[in-house]
C-alpha cells in the first residue's frame, strides 16, 4: 500500500521534471555553439603559440648550428649575434610574406557618451581596459554578458594576421625576463683585476662620457630636425631621450672576438667596463629624462625649467645610487647567508637560493622604482667578490655555466626578435631622414665621447691609452639589446614609433658591419693578440713559488717576479679609489663575508673583540692561514695593512679551470 502511494505522488511529479530536462536541454543547445567556438578559438590559439615558440627555437638552433661551423672554420668575419640577426630578418619577411591564415576578427566599438571615470572619456590617455557588453537575445545569448579587453597599443594595421600578432612580444618580457640574466652575468663575469686597475678611466667614460655622448647626439638630431625636417614630430626631449636610449652600448660581438683572439686585456677592460657601466647610466639617465618630461615639460609649454632640470640631475643621482645599494646589499646579504649556513651542504638548494637572491635583487629595485638593472649589476659584482668564494664547489661550477648559458640564449633571442620584428612589429615607423640623422649624430656623439676624454684621461695616467685603443674603443660603440628594449618600451606615439624603428636599424647594421669587420680593423690598427692573462697569471703563480720575499734575483740569474718584489703590484697600476678600497676590502669586507684570513679578531679593535668574534666562523679560525685566492678569476689577492706584507713565507696556490 505504501509503495503505491509513493509512485502515484512521483507519477504526478512527472510532468514537472521533464519540463526542467527540456529547459535544461534548450540552454544547453544554446550554451554549446558558443562553447564549441570558443574552444577551438582556444585550440587555434595554443597552435599559433607553440609555432611562435618554435620559429624561435629553430632561429636559435640555426644560429647555434652556425656558430660552431664557423669557429670549426675560423670564420670571423660575422659572429653570432649577427648571425641571429640575419636569420630574423629572413623568418620575419616570411612570416609577413608567405605565411597564410585567418585574419584576426575585428569590432568597432564606439565609446558611449558619459563614459568613464570623469564622466567623459579621456582622449589623452586610453584606457587601460574596456568593457564590451553583449545583451541576451534568442539567437544569440541566453543571459547578459560582460567582457573585458585589456588595452595593447594603437591599431596601425587592422589586417594583420594571427600570426605577426602572435611573434610580437610584450616589451615587458625583455625588462623583466631577458635583460636581468644579461646584466648579471656581465657583473658576475667581470675580470675584477684589469677593471679596478682601469677603474678611473672606465668611470669617466662611462659617467661623463654617456652624458656627453647623450647631449650631443641630442642636440645634433634636434639641429637636424629644424633645418631639415622630418615627417613626425620632434621636441628637444624627445631627440635629448634618443640620445640617451641610443648611448647605451653593447658590444658583446667585439668583446666576443677578442675574448676569442685574446686581446690585450687592458683594452678588453676598457671596453667591457664601459658597456656595462654605460648601459646602467643610461638606463638611469634616460629614465630621469623621462621624469622631467612627465612631471614639468607642461608647466613650461617647452622652454627650459632650470629648477626642473636640477631635480632631474637629483633624481638621476638618487637612482643610481639608491639601485647600486640595493644591489650591494642584496649581494652582502647572500654572501653572508652562505657563510653562517650550511647550505653548501645541499648543492642544489644553494644553487636555487643564489639564483633567486640575485634576480630578487632586480625586482627590488623595480618595485621601489628605481632601476633594477643597476641594481642586478652591482649585485652580480658582489656575488662574484664574496658569494662565490663561499659556495661548493658544484654550486661555483653550477651557477657560472648556468648565467652563462642564461646570457647567451636571452641575447640571442634578443637579437633574433630585432630582425623578426623588423617585419612583424605593428608600430615601426620609417623615416629615411631621421635615420641617416641619426648615424651622423651617433657617429658624432661616440667621437665626442671617446677622443677628449682620453687626452683628457692621459694627462694623468702613466699607461696611455694610445691613438690605436682610442680608435678601437670608438668603433666598439655598438647597439643592442639595452637600446631595443628602452625603444620599444613606448610607441604610442608616431615620435616614439620613428625611435623604435630607427633604434633597430642602428642596431642591425652595427651588430652586423661593424662586428663583421672587428678582426681587419685589429689588424690595421696593430692591436695586439694572442696575450693570455689567465696562462701569464698561471706563469707568474709558478715563478712566485720559487721567488724569495725579498725580491732578490733567483739563483739562475733571472729577474724577481713583478708580483713578489717589492709585494704586491705596483700600487700605482690601479686607481687611487681601487687602492682605497682594496684595503678597507681586505681589512673588513673579505673577513665579514668570506671565511678568507686574516680575520675580524685580527683586524678590528680590541674593543670589538665580542662583536668580531660573533662575526667569524670556526672555519676561519681553524683553517691553514693562506693567500685568499680569487676563485672565480684565478688572480691572487694581497692584503696590505699598514705598509705590511702579512703573506707568509710559504704559499700554496690553488687553480682552478676558468670558465670565461
């Protein structure tokens, strides 16, 4: 009786749940067309992703292929950034001529009135992102739905393909993925000896040297325009912020063939200490420009603001400083966590731990606003300096050969997406006048820059840099990746398009003339090749095991090794800053940082015995007391304290192979 009563009441409730299943089916053929769609939007989407991926992997596979047939070959005369370059230029005039596929859909959407957040919508600025709402209808929706777009840029071409869209990156990815690696491995790579016997020369190039270079270029394009005219649109700030992007040099295809012919490693010094010093000062400078533009071009409708243009020169001290900070700190901070820990016990977490100190360090200094790439530079330095002598072995080995690998893929993809993008690129826009302006005043800004520093430098320096380095140290100013990635940043408007464009021809036709010719014009101006430092230093090492202290000539007559008699190098072969530094360095920083001896106890005062004894490890106080070794470099490091040698009689050397 019960079990009948319970089907009559489900019988009656029936007609109600086929009604829902009905519903339910009809939303369902409504939903599912839309569904379909989008998933194989979704799908197409994916495939367009993993084929720009791939172009690239093959351009690099290509340029990688390339290179060791022409080193197998000796072949000189292109290196391997032009050759990704060339291979750029071929995929991109591919992509743009030959590859064939759906065009993107397109919707105009007309802002209603009273939109935005003032009640209007602002035409000065673009929005950051719009909102597209598609009301419900029979055929269509079943429901009200909203959408948001994010904004990308200004459509200069609305019949582009999928794919062009698709090879073009955000610039972003350059800032915060590419260059970091790049930058890091040129500070934790540095050849510390040469550079800081160079130091001064290499400061006042890279410091006075960019902004001279910086004005120059500046005011020659701003001459340019007014007398000749252009087809955009150029202020003084405009030309002065080019000058300042287009003086950051890079050039690693030089430094790159005469790593390969072993040049002599003071011109090497020169030139690698002044890139990489003179990319951050022109990140910072042209950064400053920009926030003089921003903050008081408009209160003064465009003449000169001499109030505005000192807190710019602050602001630009304040960066730079404020980055070089953060990088020290954050380098001290890794140092000193690698030495009070036993970290070193599990390789593999050192290693990620010494990975992502250093690249924190980058992402600091960004969110603080300021700029990360100084900072990731002067950490790369002191990661190099103290880190490195903490490390284990496997992790020295690990993290040498992993930025290395890291700054050679992300600078050649660099140049890769230079000459893909030279066809793929939305907003690239030519203008043949301003680009020979352009060489002419970036020919004339290098010169500037190079010939009366050194006349002025060589007043005061004992090894003069000759008229043939002047002239090698002129032709090295080539373009790169810092240029591309500060040009391509912002191209909203056509002046800022006109940069972009003419900041990769530069970069093209430097990397690919001037690289390929470095080999002749060293043999023109008699460069001398073929001088070793790391075997001279080996040599020297051996020598110095036989050499008395006293700096008396070796019974077989011959002359005293330069690095034992009289001590260590001459002091006038570095800087007087370099001196400086080496002493505080070796009395405070290597014993703080470092397990190297003498230690804390022996070098503070008695009174901060407590203090010092926190501040050393039982490593220090229990290992044979020795000549700290610069491991990552193989040069040996002298202390001095007070005039006083505190080597001991007997040395023990230990070399390592050096990864360069």
């Amino acid at each position: 009786m019960w079990l009948h009563l319970q089907m009559r009441k489900a019988w009656k409730k029936l007609p109600a749940i086929l009604t829902s299943l009905l519903v339910a089916c009809a939303a369902f053929v409504a939903s599912a067309p839309s569904d379909v769609e989008l998933d194989e939007k979704a799908k197409v989407n994916h495939r367009l992703d993993s084929l720009n991926i791939l172009l690239y992997t093959i351009l690099l596979s290509l340029t990688v292929l390339t290179i060791w047939s022409f080193k197998h070959r000796r072949i000189r005369f292109l290196h391997e950034t032009g050759l990704a370059v060339i291979y750029g230029l071929i995929v991109g005039a591919i992509i743009r001529y030959s590859y064939t596929s759906s065009e993107v859909s397109h919707l105009s959407v007309i802002p209603a009135s009273g939109s935005g957040s003032q009640g209007g919508l602002n035409l000065t600025v673009p929005p950051d992102s719009l909102w597209l709402l598609l009301k419900k209808g029979p055929a269509t929706l079943p429901k009200n739905k909203t959408y948001a777009y994010v904004f990308k840029g200004e459509i200069s071409d609305s019949e582009s393909k999928q794919i062009e869209q698709k090879a073009t990156f955000d610039p972003e990815i350059f800032f915060n993925i590419l260059l970091p690696p790049i930058i890091f491995n040129a500070g934790y790579s540095l050849k510390r000896k040469y550079f800081f016997r160079n130091l001064g020369t290499i400061f006042t190039l890279a410091f006075i040297g960019t902004t001279v270079s910086s004005v120059v270029i500046g005011a020659v394009l701003y001459g340019f325009v007014q007398v000749f005219g252009t087809s955009s649109e150029f202020s003084f700030l405009d030309t002065f912020y080019f000058g300042a992007l287009i003086s950051a040099t890079d050039p690693v295809t030089i430094l790159a063939i005469f790593n390969d012919l072993h040049v002599d490693v003071n011109l090497y010094a020169l030139v690698f200490g002044e890139s990489v010093l003179n990319d951050a000062v022109a990140i910072v400078l042209s950064s400053a420009i920009q926030n003089y533009g921003e903050k008081f071009s408009g209160e003064n409708s465009g003449g000169f603001n001499f109030a505005a243009f000192s807190q710019s020169i602050g602001v630009f001290a304040w960066t730079f400083s404020s980055s070089f900070a953060i990088g020290g700190a954050m380098g001290c901070a890794t140092a000193m966590l690698t030495k009070f820990t036993h970290v070193r016990d599990f390789p593999l977490l050192e290693t990620a731990l010494f990975v992502l100190m250093s690249y924190s360090t980058f992402l600091i200094a960004e969110v603080a606003d300021l700029t990360g790439i100084v900072a990731v530079l002067f950490c790369g330095i002191c990661q190099a300096h103290y880190t490195y002598n903490n490390l284990s072995r496997d992790s020295r080995l690990r993290t040498k050969q992993l930025f290395e690998l890291l700054n050679f893929l992300a600078e050649n993809f660099i140049f890769c997406y230079i000459g893909v993008s030279m066809f793929t690129f939305p907003k690239h826009h030519f203008d043949t006048v301003f680009i020979f302006a352009a060489f002419v005043a970036i020919i004339v800004g290098r010169a500037a820059n190079v010939y009366p520093l050194s006349f002025l430098l060589n007043l005061g320096r004992k090894n003069k840099i000759s008229w043939n380095f002047q002239h090698v140290l002129f032709f090295s100013g080539l373009r790169g990746a810092i240029a591309f990635a500060l040009a391509i940043r912002n191209t909203l408007s056509e002046a800022r398009q006109t940069l972009l464009t003419t900041t990769s021809v530069i970069v093209i036709v430097t990397v690919i003339v001037c690289g390929g010719s470095t080999t002749q014009l060293l043999s023109w101006f008699n460069i001398p090749v073929g001088v070793d430092d790391e075997a001279e230093c080996m040599q020297i090492h051996m020598r110095s095991m036989y050499t008395p202290l006293d700096g008396n000539p070796k019974p077989d007559g011959s002359s005293a090794d330069p690095y034992v008699e009289g001590g260590p190098p001459k002091p006038q072969d570095k800087a007087l800053l370099a001196r400086w530094w080496q002493n505080f360095d070796g009395r405070y920083m290597k014993p703080l940082l470092t397990h190297s001896r003498p230690t804390l106890l022996e070098t503070m005062p008695v009174f901060c015995t407590p203090i010092a004894r926190l501040l050393t490890t039982t490593e220090q106080l229990t290992q044979e007391r020795v000549e700290p070794i610069n491991t990552l470099s193989g040069d040996p490091t002298f202390a001095h304290f007070e005039g006083q040698d505190v080597r001991r009689p007997k040395m023990n050397f230990a070399y390592e192979p050096s990864i360069i």
